[in-house]
C-alpha cells in the first residue's frame, strides 16, 4: 500500500478535539482518547527504513521537510542507488522492512499481526501387519518409523499406520489487539506530542498555567480532520519538527468536519 493512499485505507473513524487560541489560531493542544494515544505511541515501533519510506522521502514530503532530514534520505537513496552486486541482502529489507505486533496493528502505518506459525504434524505411529494376531504371546512393536525395524514379537516389518479417533485440538485463534493504554484513559497531547493523562481539572490548570493561558475563554474547541495523509504528516513532525499539531492540522485554515481514520 502506498503510503498515506485513503483508497486503500481499510480503518474506522474516530475524532479528536483541538483546543485552539480565538486570536493567534494557534493550536495548544489536542484533548483525545485511546485510539489516537494508541496511534502516536507505535511510532515508538516502527523501523527507522519504515519511516524513510513511508513519511521523510515520499513523494508527499514537503521540500523544506526534505532539508531537515536530509541525513536519513542520503541513507536512504544510497541503497536505493546501490548496485544489487554489492548487497548481500535484498535491499527492500532496508528500504521497506516489515513489522509485526500482537498489541497494536494499524493499516496506514502497515503495522501488521505477526503470521500464524504453523502447527507442527502430529507424531504418526505404525505397527507390524501381525498385530491382530493371536499367534503370538507378546505384545506387538510400534514404532514411529514406517518399514525400517521388525517387530521383536514377530519379526514381521513394522509398516502398519495406527488410526486416532481423538477429537483433533481446536486451532488456536489469533489474539485481539489491544493497544497500549487503557480505554477509561483520557489524555491531552501537546504541540511537540507531550502526551499527559488527564485525571483531574488540577492537571488541565496545570497544563494552562505551563501553556501560558491565562483564562479558559482564550480557547475553543475544534474537531478536526485526520485522513491518512494527516497520520503520515504526524509521523513525519514527529522526526523533524516540535510543532506537530500545527505542522498538520493548520488551525489558521478552515476546519474540515471529516473524521479521523483509524486501524
């Protein structure tokens, strides 16, 4: 998938709120639940190529964002250009490296569940063809391999399969990602992506008090938009930038009602 393509984006919507200064226009910061907190977090995760590829040298990425990371879109190009002779390794492990998690998955971002091993091949067990035999005081031999030993009762080959009519183990089923916080959590997140939790109006008066608010009606509220675009362009502020919220979701602009998409 292409990153930060909305046609390929299989993910539910969800909102947040911003919380925007009436006469700067300027984003303080965001009030949002798990989903969102959940999203910034894997960042944490995903393999520096990952980043190159999908958010520091995309075609989306803004030239002057280009400058700022100029160290890691040299690394980047240069296995890009180098000649495949020279490479031990396929280069798209560094250019496009995959990555799992049981905790968390996420479409845009690609982060995937891991693959299902596969169950090991029950043992397989055979008996000499004289097992019924009533010729015979001793018990027959069974063996795991087929036609290469005798029976010590018989000396016939031990070559005939044992049939189990157990009911076969039920297959595993694969676990449910959860995330990493709670869904009772609420949370603020700051322009540089601070993420504080939110339990008390103390912390909120804290949080103004160190944003330099004097009162609360010098804010609003605003629901805004994040698409899939808007995911890339955080994970991207997040490498160049200590202004993320305003980077992409430009409060001096007409606020979008859309929703924000989610994995």
């Amino acid at each position: 998938m292409a990153a930060g393509d909305p046609s390929e984006s299989k993910s539910k919507p969800m909102t947040i709120t911003l919380m925007v200064t009436k006469k700067g226009r300027k984003i303080m910061y965001a009030e949002a639940g798990k989903d969102f907190v959940d999203l910034l977090f894997s960042f944490l995760m995903i393999p520096t190529g990952a980043i190159a590829k999908q958010a520091l040298v995309s075609k989306g990425t803004k030239e002057e964002d280009q400058t700022k990371t100029c160290c890691i879109k040299n690394l980047y190009d240069s296995v890009q250009n180098l000649s495949p002779s020279l490479l031990k390794a396929d280069k798209e492990i560094l250019l496009d490296p995959k990555f799992f998690s049981v905790t968390y998955t996420n479409d845009i971002l690609r982060i995937q569940s891991p693959p299902r091993p596969q169950p090991a091949a029950p043992p397989r067990y055979f008996m000499c063809t004289n097992f019924a035999s009533r010729y015979h005081s001793h018990p027959h031999s069974i063996s795991t391999e087929c036609g290469t030993v005798t029976c010590s009762s018989c000396g016939s080959l031990v070559n005939r399969e044992l049939k189990f009519v157990d009911k076969p183990p039920e297959p595993a089923k694969d676990p449910v990602p959860t995330g990493y916080v709670k869904k009772s959590a609420n949370f603020v997140i700051t322009d540089d992506l601070s993420v504080i939790p939110v339990n008390s109006t103390a912390a909120i008066v804290q949080l103004w008090n160190k944003l330099d608010v004097k009162e609360p009606t010098e804010l609003e509220e605003r629901n805004v938009t994040v698409g899939p675009n808007e995911v890339i362009g955080l994970l991207r502020a997040a490498m160049v930038s200590t202004t993320a919220l305003n980077d992409v979701f430009k409060a001096g602009s007409k606020v979008s009602m859309c929703k924000i998409y989610m994995a």
